[in-house]
C-alpha cells in the first residue's frame, strides 16, 4: 500500500528542461571586443602617417669628381727602323724646327750619344723635376689606383731620358757629319705639344663616352721613351695639336639636376692644385649623364695624364631643411591676378562666377578660393573650386563701380611641388621653392607668401595624404 502511494506521487513531478535566456549584454560586449580587435589589427597593420617639423638648414654639395681627360691628339709614326734617341723632353712644346729626337739605322750615332751622356750625369734641373713628380704622386696617392704608381716609373724613367738628351744633343751635329744618311732627324711638320704617353684611350672624344671608359681594368698606356728600337709604322710619339681640352665625368641624377643651369663652373684639378674656371655642360649617353668641362689653358700640365681628379668649387645653399618624401605634386587651375578679389562675410579671397538660370539670365556669384601660389601673373587655384569650362568675371578697379563684361574661361591646368602642413589638423597644400638638394633632403626657399615656416609640421610622406584630410 505504501509502495503504492510513492509510486503515485512520483508520477505527478513534472520535469522542465532549462531554456537558457538570451542576453542582450553578452551580445553587445562580444561585438564590442570583435571591434576592438579588428580596429586593433588594421591600427597596426596600417602605415604610419608621420610627421616632420620644419628646421633651418643647410647643404654643402659634394663635388669631387674623377674625369676622363679628350685631347686634339695625333700620332707620328716612323718611315724607318732603327735606333730611336729623344731630344725633347716630355710634355713640351715643339716648333717646326725643334729636334724632337733621331732615328739610326745602324745604331752607331746613338752608342756615341749614350756615353756622352752618360759622362756628364743629370743636371740638377733634373733632379728637381723628378722631385715635383714624387711630390705630386704623394698627393693623389690612392692605394687601390695601381696605374698611379707604375706611371709615376714610366714618368721618372722618361725624365731621366729627357734630361739625358740635353748632353746628347749637343754633339749631334759632329756625330752624324754630312751625308750620313743612315740618321733621319725628327721634327715636326707645325708647332705643336709632344708627349711619349700613348694610352688604350687615345682618339677618345665625348661621342665614344661610355660606363666602360671609368672601366681601369682595361685601361693601359705605354711610355715612348723607353724603347731603343723602333720599326717602319711604329708611333715615334703624340702631338697634341690645340691647347683646348675636354674633361668628362659621370653624373648622379641629383648632379645633373644640381649643375643643369650651369654653364661655367670653378675647378680646382688636386694633383696640381690649379684652379681656373671652365665651361660646363651635360652630355647624355644610353649610360646616362655625363659633365664636361671645356677648357684652354694648362693642357700642357696634364699631357701625360688621362685621368684626373678635380673638385667643383662647393656652394653651401641655406633655407628650410625637408625631407624629399615630404614634396609632392598637385594640379591646380591657374587664373589671371586681375580676376581675383575679396568677397563674402569674411572678406576672403575669391573670383567671381559667371552662371546662367533655366531661363537664360545671368548670375553672378562669389566663390572663396585659396590661392596656393602667384607666379607670373596668375592664381594657382584648388581644382575643386571650380570645373573645367566654367566662366568667371573681372571685378570692377578702384575707379569703376560696375562688374566688366572681360570674362575668363577656366581650364588652363599647372602643376607645383610642394608638402602638406598639418597645424591646423588636417592636410594643407603648401607650395616650396626648392634651392639645392641631396639624396635625402630638399632645402627649400624661406619666407615665400604661400609657402612654409620654420616650426611648421608637414607630413613625412607627401603620398599618403590628400588635400584637407583629417589628421587628429
């Protein structure tokens, strides 16, 4: 009976199942958090837009530059074969009845000429040349330029020769006697400059300019003088024939920009400390820009030289320091000064524009616009001013009262450099007036009407941002 009773009681528990409540909190802070974590992630993901502030500055150019020196050369080469002894000596003018050297054919003459030379030692002139030879050596020293030393043996070698032919020469005429025709006698055949250096570059000239020329690798010369024996055809030595030569360098894009308005420029060579002015202008091959100086005086210092060194007098350009990434370009409508005036309640800067209703009348209607630069009588205006084709009208001078009918049709299109001031919070376009430049930075005019000031803060990298974009 009690079994019975439980039993019964048992069957009246009724079982619910829980149904869990939608929570309309846990919902909002879930789609909170995933907002946080995305708006996080594109935060760090994203490229800073940094910003730099405006500093006075300076850049002193660097203008040390090595060159490939074009001469007006020739060769005179030998009829005969036979013993050749040089009289004149190395890098000197010669006239048309200047003993530049003789040719032997049997030798004789030149054994003869030899130990007279020989006998009476090098003169102290001699000594001193060679002395200024070492001297200059040690300047321009670069231990990685090996051609430098084996020229300066080649060069020593050659003024010992030369300094020797002064004994030789003065028993020339007792040597050969008359009609001894196995010595033939050099001269030239018009005044002219004689060097003993003949190098893989001779007949160089600026059309043949190439990276390959700078290659000294391939680069070899051949001193003259430092032969006994010659043959038919052999090159006896090089005339230069003009006192105009030629120096040409590789140019950097920034140099080329740098030296474009040039066309005279003040050189010192360092080898020799020399400085004189020379005319400047680029020359373009499929290798890119080259400078070249011309110049006419003091060839005859560089004759045994093909390659020099030289420096550009450096000029120091002041003003506002900015980073290159800061300058950009931006397309403005440009409008004639006289169309501009002030209007509305402010009084700001504007033109007036000239519209048509439904039925054909005429309205005129003051439109503000910045003016972001005045070059050559014209507004650089904002684009966004204004469509292409609209019509704006001259307002009236001091002395009219009345609008003119003088009309102007915008659609002429100009483009400035300039960076993007953010004082005020947002993307300011400011037009700069660039002096000089290097690889990093632009120094850019100071105190321009539309331009920057020193403490302005521009945006680093000028393609990040547009015109009036907000920053913070």
């Amino acid at each position: 009976m009690a079994d019975r009773n439980t039993n019964k009681k048992n069957n009246n528990v009724v079982k619910l199942h829980y149904m869990p409540r939608f929570n309309v909190g846990v919902l909002l802070l879930t789609v909170i958090f995933i907002y946080l974590v995305i708006s996080l992630y594109l935060y760090m993901t994203k490229e800073k837009v940094l910003t730099y502030e405006v500093s006075a500055g300076q850049l002193v150019s660097d203008n040390t530059f090595s060159g490939v020196i074009l001469f007006d050369e020739s060769l005179r080469t030998a009829d005969v074969s036979g013993h050749i002894n040089y009289f004149l000596g190395e890098n000197e003018r010669a006239g048309v009845e200047t003993i530049i050297g003789i040719v032997d054919e049997t030798g004789s003459v030149s054994a003869a000429l030899t130990e007279n030379a020989l006998s009476n030692g090098i003169s102290s002139a001699a000594v001193n040349n060679i002395g200024h030879k070492l001297m200059n050596y040690v300047k321009s020293y670069n231990s990685l330029d090996f051609y430098q030393a084996y020229n300066l043996l080649n060069n020593v070698s050659s003024a010992v020769n030369g300094y020797n032919a002064e004994y030789k020469v003065a028993g020339l005429e007792a040597l050969i006697g008359e009609g001894n025709n196995n010595v033939h006698i050099v001269k030239p055949a018009k005044s002219t400059m004689v060097s003993y250096m003949v190098d893989s570059l001779f007949g160089l000239d600026e059309n043949s300019i190439s990276a390959s020329v700078f290659n000294m690798d391939s680069y070899t010369v051949d001193n003259l003088r430092n032969r006994d024996l010659i043959g038919v055809g052999d090159t006896l030595y090089r005339s230069i024939d003009s006192d105009n030569w030629k120096v040409v360098f590789p140019l950097t894009e920034n140099q080329i920009n740098q030296y474009s308005d040039m066309s005279y420029v003040k050189v010192r060579f360092l080898s020799q400390n020399l400085t004189m002015n020379a005319g400047f202008s680029i020359i373009y091959t499929a290798d890119g820009g080259y400078g070249m100086l011309s110049l006419s005086k003091y060839v005859v210092n560089f004759l045994d030289t093909r390659f020099v060194d030289f420096e550009i007098s450096q000029s120091i350009s002041s003003g506002l320091k900015i980073p290159v990434s800061a300058v950009g370009e931006k397309e403005f409508y440009t409008i004639p000064t006289e169309y501009g005036c002030v209007g509305g309640d402010d009084m700001n800067s504007g033109f007036i524009l000239l519209t048509y209703d439904t039925q054909g009348n005429q309205t005129r209607k003051f439109i503000e616009a910045t003016y972001y630069a005045e070059i050559d009588g014209y507004y650089y205006v904002n684009k966004d001013n204004f469509n292409i084709g609209d019509c704006i009208v001259k307002p009236p001078s001091e002395d009219e009262v009345t609008i003119t009918d003088e009309k102007y049709i915008i659609g002429t299109v100009a483009v400035l450099k300039g960076a993007y001031c953010v004082n005020k919070g947002y993307c300011q376009f400011r037009q700069v007036e660039i002096l000089d430049r290097n690889d990093e930075y632009y120094i850019v005019k100071m105190g321009t009407k539309y331009g920057l000031s020193i403490y302005d803060h521009i945006i680093l990298n000028a393609d990040m941002v547009t015109e009036n974009q907000i920053m913070y």
